[in-house]
C-alpha cells in the first residue's frame, strides 16, 4: 500500500471513530427528547396546560406530608399523568427530602403548612410568622424554590394568618370537598364522597398520613378524567383567570 493510501486509510478509520462517539454521546439525548416536552425525570408526565375557564378541572391536594404513604400517592398520579398539590410540613420535608423533589420533578405544585402544625389562630402574629416563614425555607432547602401557597392546619384562618401569609408570600388555600378521610378511614367511602362532592374549579381535602387515603387515589384519578375533569394543581386552577395573590384566601376555582 502506497503512502498516500496508507494515510486515505487513517484518516477514513478517525473520521469513524469520531462519528460513532458523536452518535454514542447524542443517544441519550435524543432518548429523553423522544418522551415529549412534558416528560420528567422521576418517571411522571407534566400535563399540558389548561385553561380551566373552558375546561372543567379539579386540584386533588394533600395535606401533612411527605411520609411513608406518599410515594403511593406519587406513583398513583404518575401512572394517570396527573398533577396534584401537596401542602409539606418543614421538618417533614427535610426528612423525606427524594419524596419531595419527586413531587416537584413531576410537576406537582408544594406548598406551606407549617413546622409544627398549630392552630394558627391560636397565635400571636410573631409565631404565625416562624410557622410558615421556617416551613417555607426548609421546603426551599430541598427544591430551590420557596413555596408560593399555604394551607393554615385544620383549615383555621383569620385577619391575622393572612397577613402573616401576605408577608411570606403565601396565597393561602382551603378547600371545598373534604371526604373527611382523617376520620373515614374507608377509601370506598372516600372516593364516594369526593365524587359526590366535586363540580368544575373544585378544591379536594385529601391526606398523604393516613394508611387508607393512597388506596382510593387512583380509582378517584381515574372516575374524575372519565367524567371529564383535568387533574391541576392549585397555580394552574387559577393561572387563566388572574392567578393567585398572596394573603387572599381561596376556596375553590373558575
């Protein structure tokens, strides 16, 4: 082989490798792009966006996490490509810090309920700031991203609590379905009860503490999308209507 054929050869050889390394590294990349803009890293599906004026949506959210249960919850939405709203406690949250960015990897909105969980109204104004100041920060150590909704525990709210919440930046959230499944600890009885109570924009009370609230979820994720309901976290319940301002208390949405 002559010498101009012997460097044809080489450079032929190194223009291979350098294509195959290049296909090698794009690979993944075009892997993870084939799942669809929406897709996530812990294996759920952000759904698209909704306009909840002309489509008839429900926010199921979830009050006292994260704890053991809640990675059932979370694989329950996964499976049904939904969202839902999950109301941490700090301490909490610092504890089960993979169940948290699960959440918030899948597109599920966090938010505020406290470090200790009180009866907010019991408090003076300087407590009710550590309260949800301190649970805000300890939610932000885990995602990055301090929370923008607050749910007061046991629903208790007044003058005081939502100044302390507008300080903080927290829009705070009740709700207008509650199956009572801290009582009820029956998921047939919790999953009638939602059913019977939801209409378009409303709010569920749920629980991810009790043994017996993870059961009923995806039966109630799959009843609401086939009565025509989009699953949505609180933000997006209110984003095409004005969205949501801190210190004024919502119950349900449009």
């Amino acid at each position: 082989m002559t010498a101009g054929a012997l460097r044809r050869r080489a450079v032929t050889l190194m223009t291979g490798a350098v294509l195959t390394a290049l296909a090698c590294t794009a690979g993944p990349a075009a892997g993870a792009a084939s799942q669809g803009p929406h897709a996530t890293p812990a294996g759920g599906i952000r759904p698209p966006p909704v306009d909840c004026r002309r489509t008839p949506c429900v926010a199921l959210t979830f009050d006292d996490g994260p704890t053991g249960y809640t990675p059932t919850v979370v694989r329950a939405l996964e499976r049904q490509h939904a969202v839902a709203t999950f109301f941490l406690i700090g301490p909490h949250a610092l504890q089960r810090r993979a169940d948290v960015l699960r959440e918030y990897r899948d597109g599920d909105a966090i938010g505020d309920h406290t470090v200790t969980h009180p009866r907010l109204t019991l408090l003076p104004p300087a407590r009710i700031h550590h309260e949800l100041g301190t649970a805000a920060g300890q939610t932000a150590s885990v995602t990055g991203h301090r929370p923008t909704i607050c749910r007061p525990p046991f629903g208790a709210w007044n003058a005081k609590v939502r100044k302390a919440a507008a300080g903080a930046g927290l829009s705070v959230v009740m709700w207008n379905v509650d199956p009572r499944d801290w009582k009820h600890h029956d998921p047939r009885f919790i999953e009638r009860r939602v059913l019977a109570g939801v209409r378009p924009g409303a709010v569920v009370l749920l629980h991810d503490r009790y043994a017996t609230t993870p059961p009923a979820v995806p039966y109630l994720l799959r009843a609401l999308k086939a009565r025509g309901y989009a699953l949505v976290t609180v933000p997006q319940l209110f984003a095409t209507s004005g969205g949501m301002r801190p210190g004024v208390v919502y119950h349900h949405g449009p």
